[in-house]
C-alpha cells in the first residue's frame, strides 16, 4: 500500500477533526470506538499516538445493531446536513469510517450499508473514506438511503459529497450515555473540583444577591468561585449565558427556601458562611439544607443511576461493594454510561482498561489512577454529604479500587 494511502484511523481522526472540532464546545461530544486504540492497524502499519489522541476518547458504543467507528453529539454545520437545525437538540451522529487495506482497496459501499444501519437509532449518519475511491455508484447508493457521504484528502480536508436529512428515531440507553456527555451535565474532567454541596447551593443564593455573584461566594462561601460556578451549573442549578448567569428552577427553588427558612438570603449565606472549612457531614450538621443537597444531587441522572444499581447489587446480596465491583457490574448492564462516568478519557486509559470488543481488563480497575476524580471523588463525597452514601470520596491516587466501599446508607430490604 502507498504511504500516502488513508488509513481507516487516518480517514477517521481527519473527519473527527473536521466534524468535532472543538472539545471544550458546549453541547458537543464524540467518542471512537476502542478498536482505534491500537497501537498497530494494519499487519506492518503502526497507528501514530498523535492519531490515538486525536481519535481519543475511546468507548464501544452500540448504535442499531453494530458499533460506529464515531459516534457524537454536536449542532454540525450546515454543509454537513440536509437542515441546519433539529429541534432544540443537536442531532445524534454516526460515522464509518473506510481506508485503504493492506489489498489497496476500500469498501465503501459496505461502509454505507452500517451507517444505514445507524439510522435505527441515530439522527444523521455518515460513510467517511478517502475521496478518489468514492464512485458515483457509492453515492447513488448513500443517496438513496440516506447516509451522508464523506470525501477525505490525504492533506486532511473533509468534503461533504452527499449530506443526509436529519431524522428522528428512539434513544437506546448507550446513545442516552452519548448525549449525556453532551449536555451542560455531562461529566467532563472539570464538572465537580469541589467536594461539598454546600459551595454549589450558596451559588444561586449569590446570583441572586444584589452584589457582585463571584465576591459573595469568594467572601462568604468558597474561594475557588469558579468551581462553585461550575458545579452549581452541572447539577442544574444555573445557566450560563454569554454574558451573564441565570437561575434555573430548581435554582430558584433554593433561593425561595432560603427565603422561607431565613427570611433573606444574606440571612441564608450567613448560615454558609458558618459551615465554611467543615469537614462533618451536611446532613447532620444543617439538616434542612441536607434535604435541600439531596433533592439536588438526586436530579443529577448519574444519581440515580448509581442508587438504583446499588440497590439491585444490595438486593442481590452485595451490601457493601467496592468501586472495582461496582464499575463491574454497572458495566454489564451500561457499558457506555460506566466508562463515560467512571474512566478518564486519555488515550492511556481507555486503551488499558478496554480491550478492542470494549471489555474490561479487570487487573486495571485495582489501579486508582484511571478514575475519573470528579466521580470517584466530589460526586462521591457530595453523595456522602447529602446522606445518600455512606463513605466520603478519595483522589483517585489515593484509593485502593478493591477496598473503597460504595454502600447505600440508607438500603431497602425488599
């Protein structure tokens, strides 16, 4: 094969880079599947770890009846489709990717029967392959079923040859995991960096405080405002607009308790400013506000994710089951949602704890460093807080995966 031939990891980290430009884009995420993560692609080719970190975060998502080489969430732009706009959402996309094999040759037109077969349950789907194997006849056929056709040069530019109308179709439970990461809530690497609910209810308190937003919390809550900001926005409580913070309502239901049980919210932040540096339990030490952090953290969805599979792994006789056990068994039941939540999303960790089929190494979960620390530890800890869970969070660095129990303080007996 030429060595300026496309690649299939070549065709796919090009068209990601086109398609999924930004990672920081708000109500954007893509993953590629774990077969990618290879270090070899072809029998005497090896893939490039610049091209494993752009293809980077790996996941195996099912999408119809197979896995997508891509599979992302993202408001794409308007050459791209056959609408600009789908809804209020943006659309649900699946991509084949096809290169060059060690033959020289490249299937496309089987590359566009899968993407078809994505449409079961994506919204737009997409064959992408080097341009000068595309026939007309592969376009025909694309047209025909409505699966957008992708031409890649060898320079990296993405021509769309064919763009495919929006649809909509039924959500599976890996796509939900997909278009979670997506939105405001989704966790991403900076989505809790503080360990008490207490620095996210006092935000909307100081939203609505007629003084300056970041100077109260900074003075009467937390330093760090912009994690407080932050956390309070991915668990609902805010939105964040170009220029300027609004409440949510679940954001101005706590400013109305505040009121209810203080009379203003400077009496409110008073009672923050007291709790500031405590280390004991939220729940115990103001209880009212303890109803207040578990009916918050509660409507974030990976809350109830976690409580319902704890419960099940409870009634099926594993009370107390360490994060090794629990990544297990969530990862039988929500392969998708388990990595996205709990693994961290580097080339290198994906590519150790997932084999290309998208299962589990289970010598690497023991390591604590491939966690996610903003599950294994703040929402952990906020879940202790809120009185949901029984045990506080750790760094990542400092746990033993076998030993951390995650146990339902409060489990039924059914």
């Amino acid at each position: 094969m030429a060595s300026t031939a496309l690649s299939e990891p070549q065709v796919l980290a090009h068209t990601k880079r086109r398609l999924f430009p930004d990672e920081s884009e708000q109500n954007a995420y893509a993953v590629v599947d774990t077969q990618f993560a290879t270090s070899n692609w072809l029998h005497d080719e090896p893939v490039p770890s610049r091209i494993r970190e752009e293809l980077a975060p790996f996941n195996h998502v099912q999408i119809g009846s197979g896995y997508p080489d891509l599979v992302g969430v993202r408001l794409l732009d308007s050459e791209y489709l056959a609408v600009e706009r789908f809804g209020e959402e943006p659309p649900l996309v699946a991509i084949e990717a096809k290169g060059y094999t060690d033959s020289g040759t490249v299937d496309i037109e089987r590359g566009i029967v899968q993407a078809y077969d994505r449409l079961h349950e994506a919204n737009a789907a997409y064959v992408s392959g080097p341009r000068a194997a595309i026939s007309q006849a592969d376009r025909t056929l694309a047209r025909e079923l409505n699966v957008g056709v992708l031409g890649v040069e060898s320079d990296g530019e993405v021509t769309p040859l064919e763009v495919p109308r929006v649809v909509g179709n039924r959500t599976s439970d890996e796509a939900s995991a997909i278009r979670f990461q997506a939105t405001a809530q989704g966790v991403a690497d900076k989505s809790f960096s503080l360990n008490h609910p207490k620095n996210y209810l006092a935000y909307p308190l100081a939203v609505y405080h007629a003084e300056e937003t970041d100077s109260i919390v900074d003075e009467r809550v937390v330093g760090e405002t912009d994690g407080a900001r932050r956390g309070a926005s991915f668990l609902g409580l805010i939105e964040e607009e170009p220029h300027e913070i609004e409440l949510t309502p679940l954001g101005r239901e706590v400013v109305r308790f505040a009121f209810d049980r203080y009379g203003s919210v400077d009496d409110a932040l008073d009672a923050f400013t007291e709790w500031k540096g405590s280390r004991k339990r939220f729940c115990e030490i103001a209880p009212e506000w303890g109803l207040v952090a578990r009916r918050v953290v509660w409507a974030y969805p990976a809350t109830q994710l976690l409580v319902e599979e704890l419960q099940t792994m409870h009634d099926r006789g594993n009370s107390t089951p360490s994060l090794v056990d629990l990544v297990e068994w969530l990862h039988r039941h929500h392969p998708t949602f388990t990595i996205e939540l709990f693994l961290r999303g580097t080339d290198d960790v994906r590519s150790r704890v997932l084999t290309e089929e998208g299962d589990l190494r289970r010598a690497e979960l023991t390591d604590g460093n491939v966690y996610h620390s903003p599950t294994v530890f703040q929402l952990k800890a906020m879940l202790y807080h809120a009185g949901i869970l029984e045990s506080r969070g750790s760094e990542p660095s400092r746990i033993d995966p076998t030993a951390d129990e995650w146990t339902l303080r409060h489990p039924l007996n059914t």
